[in-house]
C-alpha cells in the first residue's frame, strides 16, 4: 500500500504489539468469545490494553497555554485562547461547553489532525506541535484511537465492518491470523459478535458507533478520543453507547476523552471539564461517598480552574448574579479570597448595603 492511499484511508491506530503477541481482550460478561478464532481465553487482569508510553510515570496529556488562530483572509477567529488541561492515564473525561467553545478544535490536535499557533501539547510522550509527517501518521495510527460524530467519518462505507476493524491493523503491518483474532475479540466485545460481515449501511446508527469504538481500539491505543460521538444518536442508544465506552474504560483501561452535549452522559464521568471562550473554565469532580445510612451516592462539586499565572474564569451565572463588570475587589481572607462588584463604576451607592465597600489597597483586606 502506497504512502498517499494510507494516508487517504488512515484509521486512528495504536501501539502495535510485537508478532505473535497477541493482546489479550476480556470476553464481554455473558460473551463466550467467538468460536473458532483461535483466539486464547483472556483474563481480565491480562486483557488490560495500554501502551508501554501510558505506563510512564507524569499525566498521559498534557495542554500547557494552547491557542489555536484561525486566519480566513484578514481576519482572525481565535479558537483557543491558552488553554491548560491535565488527564491521567487511565481517566475517563467528559469534556462540555457551549457550540463554538472550542472543543472539536483542541480534539483535532490532541488527534494530531491540526497544530495549534502557539502553547504546547504533549500526548503519552509525543511532543503533538514538533511531529514530522511520519511521525504523525504513526501517531495516529498507533498511539491514539478517534471516534468521530458523523459514523460515515468513521467507517469505510465499502467494507464489512470486520475489514474496517481489521484496516488500522492492516496499515500497520500486522498478520493475517493475528488481525481477524483481534477484529473477533473486538467486535464480541462491542456486542457485535454476529455483525461481522455487515457493511455500514446496514447497521444501525448506534451498531456503527460500536463498531467505530472497535476501528478505534484495534491497535491498542494509549488514548481514545471521541468527538460527540452520540450526537446522531437517540437518547436511549446514546447511553448504551456511553455505557460502552465506559466499560472499555474500565476493562481495558484505555484513558477516554470525550466531548459531549449530554448533561446525563457528563454526570457519569469521574471528571468533567468545561471549556468556554477557548479555555478550561471549570471542573466538576465525582466520587462516590456512603452515606450515615450506608447507601452510595455521588458526591459532586465544581471548581474554577486557575491557570499557571493565577487568571481563573467566574462561572458566567456568578457574574451575572452579582452584576460583575470589567473590575471586581478582592479581599484575602484566612482561608478564601472574597470578591466584590466595583460598585462606584457600577453608579450604585456604597450606603443602600449599609457597609462601604473596600477603596483602596490598604483595605482590601477587609471585610465591606
Ligand atoms: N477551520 C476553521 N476555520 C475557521 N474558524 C474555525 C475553524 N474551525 C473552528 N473555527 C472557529 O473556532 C471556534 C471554535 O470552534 P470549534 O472548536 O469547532 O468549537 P466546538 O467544537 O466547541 O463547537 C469557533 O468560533 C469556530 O467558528
Ligand atoms: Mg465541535
């Protein structure tokens, strides 16, 4: 296969396993495994898919001040705007924020399909601004796996949906025998045991997903990333897709970054960052406590993100709320900072609250 049509047809890839390795999937519960594969029974424990990379000590992605600038003739649309994000090895993240945030934009170079204009991107030790051409289609194809919305984006509409989970194996040079054992495991895994041989159009929009999970897991990636990939979904299939991803999280242990609409969908997440303005602006952690009556519930509680140089971004309903404009007053509390409207810019009186509020330097440390 020549350079140009592997690059036409490039999959997202991952970590190729040395021949005759190999990887070992854990069978889906109730899932007996293909017959006839000659694929050997996994344990769980075994079955874990990860890339030698995602084992290093140091977060699995790293995004230090990105901004990405679009130039359309004289004019600039600054899609990120110093964005910061960490995600562990492992994780399960949902990133949210409204349509334009630029969500799709920073997935596009953490899948090493856009470079961004300035800041730095480092992806299971792949420096993402400085990869040359090879190494970036190798990047693509061997350390991360993509899942777009559109599933036509996704499958090859020409091929069963074995051929496509077995095309990123192709492309990277791996056996006939070690391909279909694989492309077997994978797609009894994603519930699609005997779909194999179905081309695109005559599965289901949910069925391709699967099968698009399965394209992006063949080469054991380090990292799944998946841009709205329930956007086309009813709300029922979604969450079955969701729950997918979520067991192969879990089972497998590939770290997941996931942009999503879904409010539902993000509440299921340990870890759900929203992005505004082309920034991190906030993040909502989960863990699950036990309550005095011994029931489990989920904890979760929202913090603003601060960025290297202090800048944090107030959630938009708290500036709102208060009226909050262009200079706001801090005060430094023992344990908190406080912060107050500048209500002199505002044209409101300091005495309708019965307190003055802090004037100068001198008192910003108090209490109004
Ligand atoms: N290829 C492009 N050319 C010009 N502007 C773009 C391009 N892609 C995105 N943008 C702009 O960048 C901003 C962020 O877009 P995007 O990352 O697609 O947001 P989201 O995925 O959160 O909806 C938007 O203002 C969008 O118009
Ligand atoms: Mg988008």
């Amino acid at each position: 296969m020549t350079e140009d049509h592997a690059e036409i047809i490039d999959l997202p890839g991952g970590v190729r396993t040395p021949p005759g390795e190999l990887p070992a999937l854990p069978p889906r519960r109730g899932d007996t495994g293909a017959p006839g594969n000659g694929a050997p029974e996994a344990s769980p424990a075994g079955g874990r898919l990860h890339s030698e990379r995602s084992l290093r000590d140091g977060p699995l992605i790293v995004c230090d001040n990105l901004v990405r600038i679009y130039k359309i003739a004289d004019l600039e649309a600054v899609a990120l705007q110093g964005l910061d994000l960490v995600v562990e090895a492992g994780e399960f993240i949902a990133l949210v924020g409204a349509s334009g945030s630029g969500k799709s934009t920073l997935m596009n170079i953490l899948g090493g399909l856009d470079v961004q204009s300035a800041g730095r991107a480092v992806v299971a030790g792949h420096v993402l601004g400085e990869m040359g051409r090879r190494e970036r289609t190798d990047y693509r194809r061997r350390v991360i796996g993509f899942v777009w919305q559109q599933t036509a984006r996704n499958l090859v509409r020409y091929l069963t949906a074995r051929q496509n989970v077995e095309l990123p194996m192709l492309l990277n040079g791996i056996g006939r025998r070690e391909r279909e054992a694989r492309a077997s495991q994978l797609l009894a895994r994603v519930g699609l045991g005997d779909r194999g041989d179905h081309r695109p159009e005559r599965l289901s929009g949910g069925e391709q997903q699967r099968v698009a999970i399965a394209v992006a897991l063949a080469n054991q990636p380090a990292v799944l990333f998946a841009d709205e990939p329930t956007g086309e979904l009813d709300t029922v299939t979604a969450h079955e897709v969701f729950d997918l991803l979520r067991s192969v999280n879990h089972e497998l242990g590939v770290t997941i970054v996931v942009v999503t609409h879904d409010p539902l969908v993000s509440e299921q997440v340990s870890r759900t960052i929203l992005i505004r303005d082309g920034r991190t602006s906030s993040e909502t952690l989960r863990r699950r406590a036990l309550s005095e009556g011994g029931d489990h519930h989920v904890i979760s509680e929202e913090y603003a993100v601060l960025d290297r140089v202090g800048r944090l971004q107030l959630p938009r309903a708290h500036v709102e709320a208060l009226g909050l404009e262009r200079r706001v007053r801090l005060a430094l509390e023992p344990d908190h900072i406080s912060v107050w409207p500048d209500r002199d810019r505002a044209g409101g009186s300091d005495s309708d609250d019965g307190a003055a509020s802090p004037r100068g330097a001198n008192d910003a440390g108090r209490r109004p």
